[in-house]
C-alpha cells in the first residue's frame, strides 16, 4: 500500500495536493522516506485509522498519527466542503481531533528547551532537510514553527518564521547561517537538534563546528553556547591586535 507520513493537503487553484514522505509503493522510484508531493486529489475516505485519498494513479494511505502539526485549517475546510458535502462539520472534528494531539505530543519537547530556543527535527531524504520544529520565545510561550523555503540564484535556503533559524540545505547535511557578530557575543537559537530519519547527516554551525548526526540522535546545544563565547573572545582579540598593529604603522 502506498503511504504518506508527516502528511499535509494544501489547496490552490481548485486542486488539493497531499505533501509527505513516502513510503511503500508510493516510495519505489524514491525510496522510504522521500519527500513527496501527489498529482491532484479525485476523492477522500475517512475512518477512525485515518484518510484515505485516491490520485490519478495511486490510492494513498494517511495515518492520523502521522499528520503534519503544522496542517492548515483554510485547507482543511476546503477539503470538506468539497469530498464531505453531507457533513463538513463531522469530518473537520474528526481531523482537527487528530491535530490537536498531534501538536499536544509534539509541545511535550518543550520541556528541552529554554526561553528564545528552538527544537528542530531534521530528516536528510529530503531537500530542505526540515522535518519539524517548535520554537519557545523569549517570554516561554511555545509555537509550532513554519518553514519557508527559499530558491536563490546561487544556493537555495531554509527560514523558519518565527524565530529566524535559517539554513542553506547541502549534499550531506545543513549549514546554519547568521549576521556577523561584532559588538556582542553571537546567541545561537537552536537549543536541541534530532535526525528523524534513517541516515546520518552532517550539521554546520554558524561559527563553523561541525557535528555528525546520526539517525534517531539528539544533539543538545549546550556545548555550542560555549563554543559560541570561545569563538567570540578569539574574534574580539583578533580585532584588537588588528587595532594594535593599524597605530603602529
């Protein structure tokens, strides 16, 4: 059977798309885990295990337990009004139940997290490399991160909204990016990182430290802040014997 997890349907142009990572038959040309996209959805099933959609082709399975925590409700509604005519309102409680404790399970990992950090999840089968994220400002309130995904002309990079983390997306794994810090210490919002997939995956710091994440490891960034610090006194010291030598000329 061909299934999606991490599922979402987005709406546009009078076309439901279902988004997801492949598995079964919906994964032979990709492989388990591949970041998907169908052709145009033609009908939707419901029951208590989850969707049931049929493309072009294929017939996909959508597990509950695997909806995307970040699924939007104007979609949602569009789906109803257009597959569940008879009883819109029954099929949006069934479905915004199984997001509700989707988004409850996954804010349990803000318990890993200080104020003004970020938990991100990250999958290396596909090209941005996000999974999910959740991001506890700076006054400990907790939010569902989006990602938005950016094409340049010379690299592609990945922003996340509400905090700013952002990243260019490479062969083997991310690089995160920033401002450079010059008059205070650099403040690195990721607080823990975890590989989701089934690769390992090289993951970039800002300051240039690298890491090797292998699957199902979560990386805790404390260390980082003080490699952050370490790495800003070496920077303040260059600058002033740069200073130095500049009088003596």
């Amino acid at each position: 059977m061909a299934e999606l997890k991490n599922w979402r349907i987005h709406y546009n142009c009078g076309e439901f798309i279902a988004h997801g990572l492949a598995y079964g038959r919906a994964s032979y040309k990709f492989g388990d885990g591949a970041g998907v996209h169908t052709s145009p959805i033609s009908s939707v099933e419901i029951d208590e295990s989850g969707l049931h959609i049929q493309t072009r082709n294929t017939l996909y399975f959508l597990d509950k337990d695997f909806i995307n925590v970040d699924q939007h409700d104007d979609s949602l509604n569009a789906l109803a009004q257009e597959f569940f005519k008879d009883d819109p309102e029954l099929f949006l409680s069934k479905i915004r139940k199984w997001l509700r404790k989707a988004q409850e399970d996954f804010k349990k990992n803000q318990t890993l997290l200080g104020n003004d950090t970020v938990y991100l999840e990250l999958i290396p089968s596909t090209d941005s490399f996000f999974y999910r994220a959740l991001y506890k400002d700076e006054y400990g309130r907790t939010h569902i991160e989006r990602a938005e995904y950016h094409a340049g002309d010379f690299q592609d990079s990945v922003i996340l909204c509400k905090s700013g983390v952002r990243w260019f997306p490479e062969s083997r794994g991310i690089k995160f990016y920033d401002r450079l810090y010059i008059e205070q210490p650099p403040k690195d919002k990721v607080g823990c990182i975890k590989n989701v997939g089934t690769k390992p995956m090289k993951v970039t710091f800002a300051t240039d430290k690298e890491i090797i994440l292998q699957p199902g490891e979560l990386y805790k960034a404390e260390e980082l802040g003080h490699h952050l610090q370490s790495f800003y006194r070496q920077f303040r010291t260059l600058l002033k014997n740069y200073g130095k030598n500049q009088e003596h000329k």
